[in-house]
C-alpha cells in the first residue's frame, strides 16, 4: 500500500511517492491534490486514483461515494475542470494548458516576420534599382548608404547574437532546476537549493527584462527623433515640387559670378570691394545654402540664440547636415554681418562726402580781378556739371543696356538649358517608374502566391492537428470509461465480499436447530387452509323478468304489420 503509485494526468504518469502520500496538509502539485490517504481527485483525466481505496478507509461499504468521486472526474473532463473529494468536501479549480494557442501565436507571429522581410527585400531591391538606374550620378550618395546599411545590419547582428546568448543561459538554469525537481529527492537541503537556484533565475528574468524596457525607450527616442527628421525632409520635398522656376533657380544658387572690374573697384570703397568678393568666393547671400534652409536656419538661431546649445536644436531641423556644417555657417553668417555692417558704413561715409562735394561746389565766391563776374564763372561751372553729368548718364545708361542684354541671353540660354533637363528628367522618371509599377505588380503577384500557400499549409496544418487532437480526446474518453468500469466493478465485487463475510460471521453467531417431519410433506399448508375457509357457497335466485329496451310512449298499443 506504502509502494509508489502513479495517477494518470492526460498523457502524463505523475509517480506519488510515499513521503508525499504521508504529509497530512492538503497538497496541489501539477494538477494532483492529495490529503495524506492518496490521491483524492485531480489530472486532466478527472480519474480519482485511490479513491475507492479512500472511501473504503473512511467509511466502509459505501460504493456510492466512490462512484460520486468519479463521477466528478468525469464532469471535469467536460470542461468545468472541478475536482471534488470523496468526502463531499469543497472542489478545487484546475485551469487547463492550451498549447495550441501558444502554437497559434507562433505561427501568427512568424507570418507578420516573414511578412515584414518581404517589404523590407522589395524596398531594398527598388532602392537599389533606382540607384542603379542613376549610373554613376549617385555614386557617392549610393556607398554612403550602403556603408551605413552594412554598419546596421552588423549592429543588429550584434544585437540579436547577445539576446539570443542572454535568453539560451535562462533556459539552460530552468532545464536545470527542471531535472533537480524531477530526479531530486524532497530533502530540506535540497529545498533550500532549488529555492536559491530559482531566486537566481527569477533575478536574470527581472534584470533581462528591464535592459530590455531601457533599450526599447532608447529606441522609441531615436524613432521619434527619425520621425521629426523625415517629416522636415519631406516637408522640404513638398516645397521643391511646388515651388516655380525662380525658387528652383534660387535654392542652385547664383547663375553667375559678380564680375567687378578694376575700373568699378577703383570708384567703389574697399570696404564693398571686400563685401563683394566674399559673397563671391562663399556662395552668395546665403552662404552656399538653400533659401528654405537658410531662412530656417536664421528663424531657429533668432529663437534659440539665448541658450548655450542652440547648434543642437538647430540641427534638429538639419538631418543631411553635420555639427561642423552648421558651425562653420554660423561663423559664416557672423562674417557676414560684419561685413555688411562696414559696406553700409563706408556707404554713408561716401554719401556724406559727396554731399560735401555739393555744398563746396554750390558755395558762393569772391569776383575775380581778371574781368569776369561772379555770376558768369557760377553760370560756366554750372554748365560743365550738366555736362559732365549728361556724360556719365549716357555711360551709364550704355553700361545698363550692355549688362541687360547680357543678362537676357544668359537668362534664356539657362532656361533652354532647364527645360532640357526638365524634359529629359521626367523621361527618365517616366521609365523608372514604368519599372517600378511593373516590378511591383510582378512581387505583388508573387506574394499574393506565397500567401496563398502559406494559408493552404496552415489550414493543412490546423486540420491535422485538430484530427490528432480529436484522436486523442477519444483515446483519453475511452480510457476514462474502462478505468471507470473496472473501477466500479472492483467496488461490486468488494461490497459482494463484504456482504457474504457479514452472513458468515452471522452464521457463526446464531445456531439453528430443526428436527426433520416427514408427513408434512403431504399436508396442506396454513395458507391453504386460510384459503379453502374463506370461500363461501353462491346462491342462485329466480328469474324473474329479462330486462328489454323499453318502448316510447307514442309506439305503446301499436301492432306490428
């Protein structure tokens, strides 16, 4: 009775050793609760174990209650999963495994993986179409990119080798503790092992887990951060496809250099010269920047220049430009408003000169001792400056119609030139996109094929694992009812053995003697005799009338015809 016994749990054999079977408190292990006697109700089968054998030690005789136990194991197996004692005593609740969701999760889960690889290779491969489409336009632009691709994906290599490390470790510790569970014997000491084995695990799970959650808000940052970068950026494109001919033409830069020649430099202060030359040699007035970008630059550093670390908000809004980009174009922009400062400066000086100039020349003089008035020297002076004047306004005005048609021929030479390329553009666009939308409908066909499949395996798969699963069920049902059978019939058979040691020990008990009387063999019994004394004799009385039916009134005294 002391000997190892096994109880069925679905389809595994649990052992129930005797140092459990010995412990008086109430025990729920794996889907088994015991109570000191054996194994009163439990496992996925509902079977109760021992407990015709329980009910047998509690109160003997009483098949009812054994029959009771099982048949709440067979309600459980139904579906409630309650598991009662013999005794009538409180049920427990049992929630039942289901692998299969956890399996259904995989597979779900595989297919969005699987899923994202497909759009992650076709946005990989138009990519890679485009830029090859570019020759040799985008060379550089195309190794950068992939360099930064390749230090990615070793990155995420890295990433993904150290979790897969990290979780392997965790799993190895929980086989472990597994197998001292399964083989170890239930000592204290071992207990004590066991606990501290687990409390080293539980440890690794929480510290796993929150490296975890502290890289994920890294990445969340950075999404949001790539996010704010890609909406500039587009915003940036938007405003390029809106924008006209002269916007186009301003976002390249000037056309042509300023050319300044020595007869202009020697009139002009060297203060302008100066001015000149530097938006010659840097760019222009923006510094070899876009208008959008520099106008957006100059907004941000009005709003932020009170803060030590405006460079870095200003690059916010910068993502294709580095730290020392916007530095330098900031020392630009300083040098540049130093110096528009002295041209504006020396310009006012200069004003302020030639105003001078124009008093001292309309200032009144003495009359000259040689004959001549004062009123006719003022009167020829007068006429050599109209006529000096009306000199240099038609030099001036030859110069102006000079550059205008220059600047006219250049104007139209560059818009035929843009127009070229314009047209010769969008012919190319024209034909990546025809390969583009060929090359989509083509992956589109293949993964609308793939998909296909991979949902007639799935339902191939679910089939076959509903027909095992079904299988099993009834391989489980039909061993529950033979269990229950040979189970009820084992109590029959002990309570007939019990009945027939009861009269046994009654006939040892009461002793009756009977003397043999042969001649009452041929005499009636006394329920006979009871029976002959209550019959009685029937009368027979005299007939006097046969009743008829009886006639109406208007038939009475007629006669028949």
């Amino acid at each position: 009775m002391n000997e190892a016994r096994a109880v069925s749990l679905g389809a595994t054999r649990v052992p129930l050793s005797p140092v459990w079977r010995n412990n008086k408190d109430v025990v729920v292990e794996r889907g088994l609760l015991s109570n000191g006697d054996g194994v009163i109700g439990g496992g996925a089968s509902g079977l109760g174990g021992r407990s015709g054998q329980v009910a047998r030690h509690r109160r003997p005789g009483t098949v009812g209650r054994a029959a009771a136990s099982l048949m709440a194991g067979s309600r459980a197996n139904q579906g409630d999963r309650h598991f009662h004692t013999s005794d009538g005593g409180p049920s427990v609740l049992f929630q039942p495994s289901a692998p299969h969701f956890e399996k259904a999760e995989k597979i779900e889960a595989m297919r969005r993986v699987e899923k994202l690889k497909v759009q992650l290779d076709a946005i990989e491969n138009s990519l890679n179409s485009h830029f090859c489409n570019r020759k040799n336009n985008l060379r550089i632009e195309r190794s950068k990119m992939a360099k930064f691709n390749w230090k990615l994906t070793n990155r995420r290599e890295l990433e993904r080798t150290s979790l897969l490390q990290q979780l392997a470790k965790i799993h190895i510790n929980v086989i472990n503790i597994q197998n001292q569970l399964k083989d170890g014997k239930p000592t204290p000491k071992h207990v004590e092992k066991v606990r501290i084995i687990m409390t080293d695990i539980e440890n690794a799970i929480d510290a796993f887990k929150e490296k975890q959650q502290i890289r994920y808000e890294d990445l969340s940052r950075e999404e949001k951060k790539l996010t704010k970068e890609l909406d500039v950026l587009k915003r940036k494109i938007e405003m390029w496809s809106l924008g006209d001919s002269g916007t186009g033409r301003a976002s390249r830069g000037p056309l042509c250099k300023v050319v300044i020649d020595k007869g202009m430099q020697s009139n002009l202060s060297k203060e302008v010269v100066k001015f000149e030359k530097f938006l010659q040699h840097t760019g222009g007035r923006q510094g070899g920047w876009d208008v959008d970008d520099h106008q957006t630059f100059l907004k941000v550093k009005t709003k932020y220049r009170r803060k030590p670390s405006y460079i870095e908000e200003i690059l916010e809004y910068f993502p294709g430009k580095t730290k020392e980009d916007v530095q330098q174009h900031d020392t630009w922009y300083q040098e540049y408003l130093l110096l528009e400062k002295r041209k504006k400066e020396s310009i006012q000086k200069w004003k302020a000169e030639k105003q001078l100039k124009r008093e001292e020349i309309l200032k009144p003089k003495p009359v000259l001792k040689m004959g001549k008035t004062w009123q006719e020297l003022v009167q020829k002076e007068k006429k050599e400056a109209r006529e000096k004047q009306k000199m240099a306004l038609e030099a001036w005005k030859i110069k102006k119609m000079i550059e205008m048609a220059v600047k006219r021929d250049l104007r139209l030479k560059e818009e035929e030139e843009h127009k070229r390329k314009q047209q010769k553009e969008q012919q190319h666009q024209l034909q990546v996109k025809q390969l583009l939308e060929s090359y989509i409908q083509k992956k589109k066909q293949q993964e609308f094929l793939r998909q296909e499949k991979m949902r007639e395996d799935s339902e191939k798969e679910t089939k076959r694992r509903s027909s095992v699963d079904e299988i099993s069920k009834f391989q489980e049902r039909d061993l529950h009812k033979l269990e229950l059978k040979l189970l009820v019939k084992r109590a029959k058979e002990e309570e007939r053995a019990e009945r027939e040691r009861r009269l046994s020990k009654l006939k040892e008990k009461v002793e009756v003697n009977v003397r043999r009387d042969p001649s009452r063999v041929h005499r009636p019994t006394k329920g006979w005799e009871e029976k002959i004394k209550g019959r009685r004799p029937v009368s027979e009385g005299q007939l006097m009338s046969i009743p008829h039916r009886a006639l109406p009134s208007w038939r009475q005294g007629l006669s028949r015809r």
